[in-house]
C-alpha cells in the first residue's frame, strides 16, 4: 500500500515532534526524549565505569530461607566479582515490602534476603543494581485494577503463558507509570543501592487496554492499530509513540531514583541491533552504561554472535561501559532455564564478548543450584579476566572498517522481498569480515555524521534500503572527505519511511540508477571474470583460475549513468538446470556488468546490484568471500590496522588502551562453529601478527596474556610483527607502549 504523502508530512511532523523515531531529526527527537546534546549530561557515577566483572542472582520464590548467602557471597569473591544485580521486587519481592499489591515471596515470612545479600555484597565492595521485573502479576492486583492489565485485540485480559495463575500487565499505562514507580523508589529509599535494572519492562506484545486505547488516540488521533503493515499510518504512529511512552517511563523511573540518591541510575534491560523495536541512538544517550542480554547461542546462530552485539552496543554507547550478559544453561526456545551448556561452548562465548570489549556478567536463577557444573568454568573466565584487566580497560577502538546496521530499514522497508530476512545480508558480510580477519565497527545509520564515521575509511551497507536524504548526504559527505562505500542491493532505495524512491537516493556515488525490479529467485546464474580485459584487477584477487563463479539469488535491475569500461565481472543469466541435456548458456557474452567500482578522489564506491552478502550467508561460497574481501580491500586501499597469517578462523579485533593496545584472537575454528554447542576447545597452530602502532609510539614490552610468555618482537617501521605459537579459546597480544 502506497501511502498518502500529504498525510505522511502532517503525521511525521506530529510524531516526529513526540517521540525518539528511528527517522525523525535530531533537535525535535533530542527535546522530545529529553535529553540534552551531547556533553551536557551530568557525568556518570563512578560505579558505572569501575565495575567490570558482573554477577547476576535471580532469586526465585520458594530461595527465602534455603537458599545459601554466604555460598554466594564467596562465590562473588571467588571469581573477582565487582559488581552484582540481585532480585529486589516487581513479580516478587524479596525484601519486607510495605506498598500495596507488591507481592512478598510466599517463603519470606519476616526475611529480608535481598537486604542481607545486599549488606554482603558491600562488604566485599561491590556495586550493586536491584533487578525488577515487572511484567507478570496476581489476581488481587487483577481484581482490583483490572486497568493494570495488559489487553489482547479481542479485548480479553492476558494470562501468563508460562504461569498461567499469573496475569501480563500493560507496561505504558498506570502498573508501570504508577505503581512501579513506587516500587522503584521504595528499594533505592530502603537500600542503598547504585542503581535499579528492570527486567522484561517493554509489554508482552501488543496491549489494547483502556490506557492504551485512550493515550494513543490523544497523541495520534488514531485507534490503536490492527495490522502489522508498517506504511499503515496508524502503525507508523504506534511505533513512533510506544517508543516514546518507554522513553518517557525510563526518564521517569531515573527521575525518581535520583531524587533519592543523586549516584543511582534506572537501567532498563534493553537495546540491540536492527531489529530492536527502541531507538538505539536514543538509548546511548539516555544510558550511562548498558547490558547486552544476548545469554547464549541457539539454532544456527554463529559463535561470533556475542561480539557482534557488543559491536552494535558500541556504535551508540561510544566509549560507555558495555556489558555483556550470559547464561551458563542451554538458550533454545524450549527455555531450559535451569540447565548447563558445555563448558567449551561458555569460554567461547564469553570469550568473543571480550575481545569485543563487553564486560562479563553471568546470570543465575535460582539460588539453590539443581546443577553446579557450570560454577568452576566461569570461576575460571572470571579470574583471568581479572589477571588481564589492565589491558581490558580499551579506551577505543583501531578498527577501520564499519559495517552499517539500520532500525529504521527492518522497522519500515518492506520492498519487493519483505519475506527475505534483512538481517542475512549483515550476517553475510560478518562472517565474510571475520573470515578475512579484517577488524570491524558497526555503525548505527542515524550516526553518519563525522564525528562518529571519520575513524573508518571504508563504510559498508549491507543492503541498507532505507535512508533519508539526510543520511545519503552525510554519506556522500564522507566519500567527499575521503571515505569509501561498498554498497549491495537496495541500498537507499527507499527512504526513512521504507518509501520507495524513483532512483537510489545515493544514485550519483554509485554511478547507477534504477532501471528494473528485483528478480529472483535465480537458478543458474553466473559470473563471468573478465581476465581478458580486466587482468589483475584487485577484485579479482584469489580468482585468477576461474573463469566463471555463481551468481547470487536476488539481483535489482539497474543502469550504469556513466561508462564503467572493462568491468572485471559480468553477468550471465539463468539458463535451465533441468533437463541435463538443455543446460547450457543461451546467447553469447553480456557486457552487463555485476559490479560497479568508481574512484572519487580519495574515496572509492563499490556497489554490487545483487544480493551477494545475503547469498553468501545462506550459501557460504568461497568464491563470494573473496569478491567480498576483495571489495572491501580495494576500497579500504590501506595496510589493515592489524594482519594475522594462519590457520583457521579467528575473531580479530585490535584496541587501544592508556598506555597500551591490544589484539585479541579468538579462536573459532571449530566443527560445531556453525552449529553450538561445542564439544572441545581445539587449539590452532602459529599465527604471525603484524600490527601498526599508534604514530610516534615503541614497544616497551610485549605480552601473550593466556600464555603467560613475554615473546620476542620484530620492528619493522611503524609495524611491530610477533608470532603466537598457539591459540586455544582465547590470546591476547598485549603491546606496552
Ligand atoms: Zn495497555
């Protein structure tokens, strides 16, 4: 459905105007979250950045008076935890609670369990955050504010699926506005604690109660939505305002929490990359410091996963403390929470956070354990990360490739494949920049200006359909100041809206313009190199014996507005792949090309019109990832920041701390890579390290951190190359400078 312009301008001005939109303006957006430009917030808490081992104990109801404190508190000791996020209230309190409908663990008689593990906790000197969780409640609440309940469309109170005596609440309507706020100020009033962490804070899906019914209908003028269809205004409305009303809570919440103790501060669990429903340019500006609860791998999910959230985390966080929380059970929809996963599988998992610089937090529920297995692995991760902590302390990265991720595209674009799973042309170039070792950011679409893309000098855009002629500016901008693009499919087709446009909105970087619609699926498609005209052309690199390569599945129909003479690749079509006798190519050579390569002073412009990133993901062909490494190598046109020859699969990242830099090696080599959980760490053989140091800084001193050795180094120039005999989960080149 095509919507109606006119009435697009009026909404957008409305809600753009009230809430934290993926593709609203900066200055409208800032004032309606309330936050002030940058710098002008009150610094942060000294807990926020101090903290750096996190420990999670979710009490369940029956732990009050059998459960073990002094158990976990040398536990805490044990593993150098610095910090814990303990079970205050909301489902369940756990501390002798005086407001109404808060209701008191059956088990807590006249206890105060999250009070003494509160006092243990300070004993040891730890930060300690209050868990709420508040999206589950009681039939007296039910009875007696029926309004406190979330609605389901037909109009019907919602059940608890899981605890089917429980009921959902609304989390925009009074049970969060009002009453838990009291709750909220009642733990911070009562202990003192560094903060609150709110669980489970943004509904159980769609509410259609009377608060929600009304409060919509006052901001937008609409009826709460029926349909999922994102060019729906009213959808477009409920998206835009639910955002806000969470914003206005959180603000709220924090508010509230300050007045009582100016240090403390209300971190929602929230956030994440694409397909988050929150703005996560707002949330970096609103948080001090963030958890990424992404506990475990499941299903197909690759081990380089964990690193990836942190990636995204960071690319609006900046350098605030990232934190990355993991279970220790088996994460499958079948919600084993009680379970434990394989000791190789938790190293590696934890290990990737790391390297990406997310802060460790295991979680826990259940104060008495049913399986204390997993207690001496994380004890293990634990310690040695306090062993390394001087050289976890990054303050940036040294990374010059950023790769793109946008809310606004998976909230809005729908286009020609709304089947296809966006997020598979992203996972495609991760998995190609992790198998290339080339260290990579990610960057957030709403943060295109200079001051958050001028580290990198190569941007990548992973199918990134909608953008706004503000951000095509920005990034025309940034090829203007020398940067690159490598750009796939329907990049900048639609706008922030996920409108289709009549041209790419970056049509002139890339040199092509829309001619045609998306075909596919494609069977039988290939790439022709042309060697002949184009011999030794960098993106053809690793290719010089083949003559021919596959195609990807989607390809978009385009036109190129200038000459791009001698394309080193072009296109053959489909031809039948059944009967066996009929498959041959039909008709001759195409001079069509399957790439487009421009130079723009400094700057370099790659965009493929195919679906190459979302193909490789699905297909895993060797053949694409050397296109997709070449692409990027050739507009990158620099020495990477660090360069790793070896065996295997490594997860490479390089930092740079106060007087240090660093360059992990994870080790993903692995036969369960692709598929967890893992049964053994397997280590790789040597591995030579060359890394570019900071201009104008030696290397007093080098270390491998998990081995313990200080080993030789060769200087050579500004480069300082090191050989790492072996790598089991996890080695860190730590470089004194
Ligand atoms: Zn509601």
């Amino acid at each position: 459905m095509k919507p109606d312009l006119s009435f697009t301008r009026r909404e957008f001005i409305q809600t753009a105007a009230m809430a934290g939109a993926f593709a609203t303006l900066g200055s409208s957006r800032m004032a309606a979250v309330g936050v002030n430009s940058a710098g002008a917030e009150p610094p942060q808490p000294a807990w926020v950045d101090r903290s750096m081992r996190w420990a999670q104990l979710t009490l369940v109801e029956d732990d009050p008076g059998k459960f073990d404190l002094q158990f976990w508190l040398d536990y805490f000791q044990r593993t150098r935890s610095d910090a814990a996020c303990l079970s205050a209230g909301g489902c369940v309190a756990f501390y002798p609670t005086k407001i109404p409908f808060h209701h008191r663990s059956a088990w807590l008689a006249n206890l105060d369990p999250f009070g003494d593990l509160v006092a243990g906790c300070r004993r040891l000197g730890m930060t300690v955050l209050a868990r709420t969780d508040p999206h589950a409640t009681y039939d007296d609440v039910q009875q007696a504010h029926p309004d406190w309940i979330a609605v389901d469309a037909n109009g019907n109170p919602r059940r608890h699926g899981a605890s089917p005596e429980m009921w959902l609440t609304c989390c925009l309507g009074p049970y969060n506005f009002e009453f838990m706020t009291e709750v909220t100020k009642e733990i911070t009033s009562l202990y003192k604690i560094d903060g609150i962490f709110i669980n489970r804070w943004e509904g159980s899906g769609m509410c259609y109660c009377e608060h929600c019914q009304k409060n919509f209908k006052e901001a937008t003028g609409f009826a709460l939505p029926r349909s999922n269809d994102p060019q729906d205004p009213a959808r477009r409305a409920y998206i835009l305002w639910r955002q806000q009303r969470l914003f206005d809570l959180w603000r709220l919440w924090d508010t509230e929490v300050r007045k009582i103790n100016p240090a403390a501060r209300v971190i929602p669990n929230t956030g994440g990359g694409a397909g988050s429903s929150l703005d996560m340019r707002a949330i970096g500006e609103l948080a001090p410091t963030l958890m990424a609860d992404r506990q475990a791998r499941s299903g197909l999910a690759a081990p380089w996963a964990n690193g990836k959230n942190g990636k995204e985390f960071r690319a609006t966080m900046g350098r605030k403390p990232i934190i990355g929380i993991f279970s220790v059970g088996v994460e499958e929809p079948y919600r084993w929470k009680d379970s434990v996963q394989s000791e190789a599988e938790i190293r590696l998992w934890v290990a990737d956070g790391i390297a990406n610089d997310l802060r460790p937090w295991f979680t826990k529920f259940s104060g008495v354990l049913r399986d204390e297995r997993w207690l001496a692995v994380v004890e293990d991760i634990y310690r040695r990360h306090a062993r390394w902590e001087k050289y976890l302390r990054n303050e940036s990265p040294m990374a010059r490739v950023g790769l793109v991720y946008s809310q606004q595209t998976a909230t809005f674009y729908t286009g020609e494949r709304s089947t296809a799973r966006l997020e598979d042309h992203t996972l495609g170039w991760y998995q190609a920049l992790i198998e290339s070792r080339l260290p990579f950011e990610m960057v957030h679409d709403r943060l295109l200006d200079a001051a958050h893309v001028d580290q990198f000098k190569t941007l990548i855009l992973p199918n990134i359909a909608a953008l706004s002629d503000a951000q095509c500016q920005q990034l025309r901008d940034f090829v203007a100041r020398g940067g690159s693009i490598v750009a796939t499919h329907e990049t900048s087709l639609y706008d922030e809206w996920g409108v289709r446009r009549k041209d790419f909105g970056l049509a002139d970087l890339f040199g092509v313009s829309v001619s045609g619609p998306v075909e596919g699926p494609m069977h039988n498609a290939y790439l022709r190199l042309e060697h002949d005209t184009a011999r030794g052309h960098p993106l053809l690199k690793g290719l010089e014996d083949a003559p021919r390569i596959i195609h990807g599945v989607w390809r978009l129909g385009v036109t190129a507005k200038e000459k791009f003479p001698n394309p080193p690749v072009t296109f053959i079509p489909s031809y039948p792949d059944l009967p066996m006798e009929k498959v041959y190519p039909r008709g001759p050579k195409t001079d069509i090309p399957e790439v487009y390569l421009r130079e723009q002073g400094p700057g370099r412009v790659i965009y493929f019109p195919w679906d190459i990133d979302r193909t490789f993901w699905e297909v895993l062909s060797l053949d694409h990832l050397k296109l997709l490494r070449n692409a990027v190598e050739w507009a990158t046109n620099e020495e990477p920041a660090v360069r790793v020859t070896g065996p295997g699969v490594l997860d490479v990242t390089v930092w740079r701390q106060r007087e240090s830099m660093t360059v992990h090696l994870v080790n993903l080599s692995n036969p369960m890579m692709m598929k967890g959980p893992l049964r053994e760490l397997i280590p790789i053989g040597e591995q030579k390290v060359r890394v570019q140091l900071p201009a104008g800084r030696q290397a007093k001193r080098t270390q491998l951190l998990a081995a313990g050795v200080t080993p030789q180094f060769r200087a050579d120039g500004p480069y300082l190359e090191i050989v790492v005999p072996s790598v089991l989960d996890h080695e860190v080149v730590a470089i004194d400078l």
